[in-house]
C-alpha cells in the first residue's frame, strides 16, 4: 500500500495534476477546504477517492499506475471488514441493538484519503493538516511506523499518537459526536511535519449516506445523558457546509451544536 501510493505522490506534478479535484468535487488530487488565496496551505499532499459502495468510484480520478486499483481495493476490503466488526460494537455501548448503527447509515460510505507530507525545513511555521476533526463516524487510519506525525488534542496541548507497528488508529468522528448526543466527542487531531523525513497516512472515513437526518439518538437523551445538544440535519449538509470553511479545530462540529 505505502509503496503504492508512494509511487503516484513520486508522479511529477503535470502528471498528479491529470487527477485534480474539480472545484464541486472532493474526490481526486489536490487539498480541500481552500476557501481564499490569502489562507496557509498545508505541507502535504492528498488524494482522495470513495471506494465503497463502488457505484461511487470516479474512476478517473484514480491513478493508472500499474497495482494501484488492486491495492486500494485489497487494503479498503480488509479495512472494511474492520469497521463492520467495529460498528456493532459501538452500537451496543450506545444502547442499540449490533446491527443499530449500520441501519442508521442507510448505506456504509467509505472513502481514503492518502496524504503524503514531504520534509519539510520549517516545521515551527507549518503544518501537515491543520487541527481538525473528522467528519465521519469513525475514521481508520494507517500511518508510518516509525514517526510520530499525528497529534491530539488533550486538555490544553498537543499528545503526539506514538505508532505502534501493524496497528490501525482509530478515531472517533463529528457523526458519533451527533448521534451518541456529545457521549463520545469527535477528536480535534492536526498532523505535524519533519525536517528530516517524509511521511504517509491512510485515513479510512467510515460516513453515513448524504440523505441521512443526524440526530442525537432518543436513547442518548436522559436523565443521565442530559438534555439534546444538537440540531437535527442532514449528513450532506453538513459536509457541504464544512467543505465551504477552511479547517479550524473543532469549529465544524461547534456548528451542528444547538445555540444555548
Ligand atoms: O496524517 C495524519 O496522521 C492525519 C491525517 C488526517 O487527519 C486526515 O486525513 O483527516
Ligand atoms: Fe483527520
């Protein structure tokens, strides 16, 4: 998969530029969330492509390097079978029955997104990804062995998300927040970058169906949960209005909270 993957970002940039992300789109080649000329971009590289249900591949946006579709779709396969042993599990710890979370995606959507940061000489000036939290119900990441490139945001500072090898990461996104009624908060993460290597992540975005309604589940809504902390809306709306504002922390998920 690294090797794969390593082999497009090597690509000169006329021939990544053959699969560029077109302005209403997000799968492809290039950074989302850029909403003016005057903002810092990030240090790295991304290409982003839906993978499952597969009627929603846009097949020219992948990469004609030779492997490259049978790569994406080994790694996204087993991947999948991750997520669908997790879900049922989190369905249960939210007071549902296994299959509770899978009926309320209508369908499971699986996109990648492969970001690859090069060296870098001023790492104190800029970042990898910019603090953010992921809009998705859990994301599954695949990172570098031997770098410590993503960090979290604990208290008031930075952890740094030490690899532990042949391990998958995985994070808690803005749609278990919604659901789980701010149980289980998204988790605001940036990736920072090294002077002295480059670096690759695989972030695995496990979303529900653009048509779904997100609410807090009546379950999550108690005496002991306390009250309902976010508007109803759906899942498309959502991303289309985060895709419009560039990344900053947790602001995206502060959206879909209700005023008080
Ligand atoms: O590179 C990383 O470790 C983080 C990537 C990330 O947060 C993302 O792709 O959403
Ligand atoms: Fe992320």
């Amino acid at each position: 998969m690294q090797a794969t993957a390593a082999e497009f970002f090597k690509l000169p940039i006329e021939e990544k530029k053959k699969y560029a992300m077109a302005s209403d789109d997000i799968q492809g080649y290039g950074q989302a969330y850029v909403v003016s000329e005057q903002q810092n971009l990030n240090w790295g590289d991304l290409i982003y492509l839906q993978i499952f249900p597969s009627r929603y591949r846009k097949m020219s946006y992948w990469p004609t390097i030779p492997e490259f579709k049978e790569t994406i779709e080994d790694y996204s396969s087993a991947v999948n079978k991750v997520a669908v042993q997790l879900l049922p599990n989190i369905s249960v710890i939210l007071g549902l029955d296994k299959d509770g979370l899978h009926g309320l995606h209508q369908e499971i959507m699986q996109g990648i997104r492969m970001n690859y940061y090069p060296k870098c000489c001023k790492t104190d000036l800029v970042l990898g990804v910019s603090p953010h939290s992921d809009q998705t119900t859990i994301t599954i990441l695949l990172q570098d062995d031997d770098e410590v490139g993503l960090q979290i945001h604990h208290q008031t500072g930075w952890v740094p998300v030490k690899p532990v090898p042949n391990t998958l990461v995985v994070n808690v996104g803005d749609v278990l927040e919604v659901w789980s009624n701010g149980r289980y908060r998204s988790i605001e993460h940036r990736a920072v970058t090294y002077e002295k290597k480059e670096r690759m992540s695989f972030a695995t975005f496990i979303v529900p169906d653009q048509e779904v309604e997100l609410e807090p589940l009546d379950q999550m809504m108690d005496r002991h949960y306390g009250p309902r902390m976010y508007k109803k809306i759906k899942y498309g709306d959502f991303v289309r209005h985060s895709l419009a504002r560039k990344l900053a922390g947790k602001t995206h998920t502060e959206f879909l909270k209700i005023e008080t």
